[in-house]
C-alpha cells in the first residue's frame, strides 16, 4: 500500500462521518465503536430501548459503505437455515439428472443486520456462531465461504424481556464490542424532531467500496502500539479474574473473568480509533475509551452483585481506577 493510498483512505473517513450523520443525529460515541469494529474486522452488539435509530444506522452504514447489505428479523420461529441456507433439488431437464444445490441463506452478505437477535431460541442464535468466528459456514458437510470483508450487527432491546432469550456467554465473547446506546441530549432531539417530520429525505452516497473497508482493516493491524501499553492491557484484562485480581471490587463481586480474546480485541481497538483520529499510534486514551464496550459483556458477576445493582460497567470502572494504565 503506497503513501497516496493511506492518504487516500483516510481522506475518506470524515466524508463517511458526515454521509452517516446526514440521517443519525448525534450518537456520536456510538458511531465511533462501531466504525472502530468495522476496521478492526470485528463484529458489534448494539443495545438500546426502541427508537433510537438502532436499526437505521446500520442500514445507512451500509448505503455509505457501499457493502451487500441484509437483515435479519429474528423470532422465535426462526430457524437456523433461515440464516445459512439451505438445499435444493435441481434437474437437469436435458439428462433428467438431480442433484442438491446449495441455496445461500442471508448471512452470506458483507454487512448484516441480526435485528432483536435475542427474541430467536439458542439453537439459532448458534447458527452465527461459526460464521462469526470463522468466516464461513458448514452444510451438510461442506464449507461455504461468506464474502469478504464480513461484518454482523446484531441488535438487543434491554427492557423487554418477555419472550426472550439472552445471549449465553460464549456467543457474547464473538462479539468484539457491546455497544450501549442511550438516549439523544436535549438539542439532538430537538434536531430529530425537525429533521424527520417533513418532507425532506437526506440521501446518502456511497464513500467506502468494500475494498477500501478491506484496505483499511489491513492498515488498522499496522498501526503502531508500545510494547509497554501491550503489558498494561494485559494487566488490565488479567485483572479481571477473582481468582488472580488484585482489584477489590473484582474480589468481592467478580464471577468469571475475560479471557485472552479480551486482550486482542482492545489493542485491535485501539488501533482502529488511533486511525480514525488520523493517528499511526495507539495510546492509553484509546484503551480507556474502549475499555467498557470491550470488557462489559466478557465479565460475570456474582449475586451480591446483582443483590446490590451494580453492572459490569461498574466492574470496568473500577479495573480503570486501580489497575495502572
């Protein structure tokens, strides 16, 4: 990749900021975290209450990114070759042979939408599973690529649990950031108000090929990063485990801690927010801004916790507060 191509790309992502924020008002942090998955080659978990544009911007995401776009509703009904595909029996009205021909399901698409990903039973929630982790899929014994680059969103409504299924912790672990949206300030959504209930309809051009989204996460992995700061995420996810913790509040309330995987997905975050910013350096702003979204869904907590109504947010403060970074 040459000096005009790097500059070339990241010419482009303020132009791809400004497209998205045509239609999403605001909700700038969480813009971030999931441009930050996408060029970390990672997948991402929004949670929300409904009406805060959740599913919209993944869909304008897609309309500036120019990638195949497919979403997914998930119900409880929802079966796995609902997602993967299936097969079908073909003659040849030549010969009169059959055969099955694999049919693709609509995870194999670059950008994908798994919409209330947890109102669908287990058994399909680990249909993504291997896609996830993997990038591809198996059927009836055979593997089949999904293209590249590939990028899930899934979305999870947090106050409605009736009729619900949470996500168990392993399918959790695939997802590089949990992504918390809140609600819009005062003047955001004012500006919605305005913005929405007329006539006009922003248009949003393409600014990203998916070549470009490919290039990017390429130079993403070559964005620098010290030695030390390496150690101190190290410190940082190692901490916390009850078993090993010197953090108090890991001691008392921690269940289970975050593996290494936790380890690779900040430093690969950080990376990816330095290139955002236009740095060729990852710091420690970079992990303590990430730190939350990166660690909330790997840590589990006792019941005295939960007896006490403290969140694993609560947890990632305190590991920042007491463990040196």
């Amino acid at each position: 990749m040459t000096e005009q191509d790097v500059t070339r790309l990241l010419a482009k992502i303020p132009l791809l900021k400004a497209e998205i924020g045509k239609v999403i008002v605001g909700q700038q942090p969480v813009l971030e975290e999931v441009l930050v998955a996408l060029l970390a080659g990672g997948h991402a978990l929004l949670e929300g209450v409904p009406g805060l544009a959740k599913t919209l911007l993944v869909r304008t995401l897609a309309q500036a990114t120019d990638l195949p776009f497919r979403r997914i509703q998930f119900t409880p009904d929802l079966m796995p070759t609902d997602i993967l595909g299936t097969e079908i029996l073909e003659e040849d009205h030549g010969t009169g042979h059959r055969s099955f021909k694999f049919n693709p399901g609509p995870i194999f698409a670059s950008l994908v939408l798994a919409d209330e990903i947890n109102r669908t039973p287990p058994k399909t929630q680990a249909a993504l599973l291997e896609a996830m982790q993997e990038g591809h899929v198996t059927y009836a014994g055979q593997e089949h690529a999904l293209p590249q680059p590939f990028f899930l969103l899934a979305t999870q409504n947090p106050i409605e649990q009736s009729g619900t299924y949470p996500l168990p912790e392993a399918q959790l672990d695939r997802f590089l950031l949990y992504v918390r949206i809140g609600y819009p300030t005062e003047a955001e959504e004012l500006a919605v108000l305005t913005g929405t209930t007329g006539t006009a309809r922003p248009e949003v051009q393409p600014i990203l090929s998916g070549d470009d989204v490919r290039q990017l996460q390429l130079l993403t992995r070559q964005v620098s990063i010290s030695e030390e700061l390496v150690q101190q995420v190290n410190r940082l996810v190692r901490a916390t485990r009850p078993a090993t913790s010197q953090v108090k509040f890991i001691q008392d309330y921690g269940r289970w801690g975050a593996g290494p995987r936790a380890g690779q997905a900040l430093v690969l975050c950080a990376k990816a927010r330095a290139l955002l910013q236009g740095r060729f350096a990852a710091t420690q702003e970079d992990v303590r801004a990430l730190a939350p979204a990166v660690l909330r869904h790997r840590i589990l907590l006792n019941f005295n916790a939960e007896a006490e109504g403290l969140t694993t947010d609560d947890a990632v403060a305190a590991l920042l507060r007491d463990v040196s970074i």
